[in-house]
C-alpha cells in the first residue's frame, strides 16, 4: 500500500492507527501458544526466585508489643503519628504515636540503627 502512495510504511501506520475503524480487522488465531504452558521455567526465572531478597528484617521489639492496643491502620493515621509498621500483616498495623516527623523517637533510633548494620555489611 505505502508503495502504492508512494510513501513509507510508517506513513500509512501513522495514518491507520488514529483511524482503526476506517480499516477492517484481521481475524486472529486463539490458542496459538498451547505449547507454552508445558515448557518448563526458564533458569534464569529460577535463579531468581531462590535468591534472597536485600532486605534487612528488623526483629519484633518489646515497644512494639506494647503499641499494639494503640495501633491504626494506614487510613486511619493522621499527619503527626508514627508510620512504622509493628506486625507482620492481615491487616498491617502502625505504631500512630505522636511525632513531629515520620517516626517516634524509638522507631527514629531503630531506623537508623538498621540502616547502619546494613552499611557495615556491604
């Protein structure tokens, strides 16, 4: 068709793709790919899902234990309270003790402490 026109494909695709319903779709095959599903995971994929994530888990502390009958979920902190989460999920819960910044005192010292241990390591 460019050749046609005289022109480059680019130009009628740039034409052709504002313009879909000027032209007739092309029936497409289902199920082409049946075959991929029984192949067997690539060896990258799976070098990747056993290595182990660079995250530093920081341990349960006692000060948390005792924030927990305080504790809110995300929606409901306001600016001000602490966002540092003190469970492990369903649902997540954070600490929402008053603070000037994103953490408490306490959480502010533990961040900081782990962001150390964790230098020290590399």
């Amino acid at each position: 068709m460019a050749r046609r026109f005289g022109v480059s494909p680019s130009v009628i695709v740039g034409i052709a793709f504002p313009n879909r319903a000027l032209f007739s779709s092309k029936p497409r095959a289902r199920n082409c790919r049946s075959h991929e599903s029984k192949r067997a995971p690539r060896k990258d994929k799976i070098a990747m899902r056993d290595r182990k994530p660079d995250t530093v888990i920081i341990p349960p502390h006692k000060y948390d234990l005792e924030r927990l009958p305080f504790a809110k979920r995300l929606l409901e902190l306001r600016p001000g309270e602490c966002i540092w989460p003190i469970n492990d999920g369903n649902p997540f819960l954070f600490c929402a003790a008053k603070t000037a910044g994103k953490y408490c005192q306490h959480h502010e010292s533990r961040a900081v402490a782990v962001h150390r241990i964790a230098k020290r390591e590399k």
